[in-house]
C-alpha cells in the first residue's frame, strides 16, 4: 500500500474520531422527550433554548419541525447564528420582547451557577414558560472531569431543583416564584473517560496511545448501546404547575 493511501485512510480515521468525541450524548434525548411531551403540533410548539451557544440544538430542534427561538449572552454567537438563519437574540434584546413558550430547554447551563444567582436566573426564565409547559435541563454529574471546564461550579440533581421549585415546601433559604413538577427523567450515559493522563494535556508520544484508547471506548459505547459507558448526566423533563 503506498504512502499516499496510508495517509489517506488516517486522515479519515482521524475525521471519525474528531466526529465521534463531538458526539452530543443529550440531543436525541432532548428531541425524545420534546416528541412525548409537546401537546400542539410541532409547527406550533414554541421552544426557547436559554444559552444556545453555537446553535447545534437549535437546529436540530428546528429541522424536527419545532418553532424555536434561541437566546445567548454572547454577542458574536448570537450573530453567527443569525447568520446561519436561526431565529437568536441577545439577552438585552430577548428582555424586550413579551413571548410566552411551550417549552423552556436549558441544556448545560445551571451547572454555571451559584444556587441563589441559578434560582433568580431560572425565575426569569420560568416567567416565560406557559402553566402546563415544559422546562428540559441537560446537565453533568459530579464525575472527576466536572471541573474542567473552566466556569462550571456546581452540579445539581433533579431533587435539589424540586426542593427549590417544587411545589412541596422543604428547609431550603429560598424558594421560586415558579413551580416545577418532575414528569419524566432520563440518564445520559458516555464513553469512559481518562482524566489525570499526559498525553491528554501535553502533545507527544503518549498522546495517540490516548486517542486510540479514547476512540475503542467510543465504539464499545456505541456497540454496547451504552451498557459499557457510564452515567455523566441527566435530562430532565419538568411541568409547570
């Protein structure tokens, strides 16, 4: 086999495997439960994706058939995406606006929050949401790479959202303005990942012998339909009451 095929075959090895580690794990959950749960036709159901980022979910939800509307704190995001033909507006300029949603999705946001800055914030939010609508949060477990992400500051769980927002009294400081009830909740399962490895942080020998790793507990993920991944997160389905 010559030089130049070999070369060709890694550099599709290499697109698959850049492919597979920017596999979205929560995105066909997301759409499951939005196909479940949204009462009017889809072409009537109006989703808000709260912090939309690059647009990937928004998209998605879009091609589904779903009038959706993102917003984001970040300017240059919030243009790229209008550039792309979606539907996005800065956060000033959502505030302006007086919308009323069918569905709330909020996919890797909380965990960027502080409880009580997280209740005032989702409060703003929930404001927005129809009673009998629905809020879906995508976030991470506490897992030994939660914290790599720069600004990620606390991982919650379904029952701590329900102690604040639910509509049962608890002993918690604070409560919200907006009540929650828990409706259906699934857990997102991933490739093992290795955390404290050289070749993760630094580029040199030991870094392919990582990548090659990485890649076979991707596919063993895939091939096992999860059964050989781990638990690294939830979506959750949320009714307000």
């Amino acid at each position: 086999m010559s030089n130049y095929s070999l070369s060709k075959i890694y550099e599709q090895l290499k697109q698959i495997y850049y492919l597979a580690i920017r596999y979205d794990y929560d995105l066909p959950i997301i759409l499951s439960l939005l196909n479940k749960y949204c009462q009017p036709e889809r072409s009537q159901c109006s989703v808000l994706d709260v912090g939309c980022g690059m647009g990937k979910k928004m998209m998605a939800i879009s091609t589904a058939g779903y009038e959706v509307l993102g917003v984001d704190v970040n300017n240059q995001l919030v243009e790229a995406n209008q550039k792309q033909g979606l539907n996005c507006l800065t956060v000033e300029d959502f505030l302006q606006t007086q919308n009323q949603f069918d569905v709330i999705l909020m996919s890797h946001i909380i965990e960027h929050f502080n409880p009580e800055a997280l209740k005032d914030f989702m409060d703003i939010y929930l404001d927005r949401l129809k009673v009998g609508g629905y809020l879906i949060i995508a976030t991470p477990l506490l897992t030994e790479y939660f914290y790599e992400d720069f600004d990620h500051v606390k991982p919650y769980l379904p029952l701590g959202i329900l102690m604040v927002f639910g509509k049962t009294p608890t002993q918690v400081q604070y409560y919200s303005r907006n009540k929650l009830g828990l409706k259906d909740i699934k857990f997102r399962k991933r490739p093992y990942r290795f955390t404290f490895v050289r070749g993760k942080y630094i580029r040199d020998w030991t870094t392919k012998i990582y990548q090659i790793i990485e890649f076979i507990n991707i596919l063993l993920c895939f091939i096992s339909s999860g059964w050989l991944g781990r638990k690294d997160g939830w979506v959750g389905i949320f009714k307000k009451i």
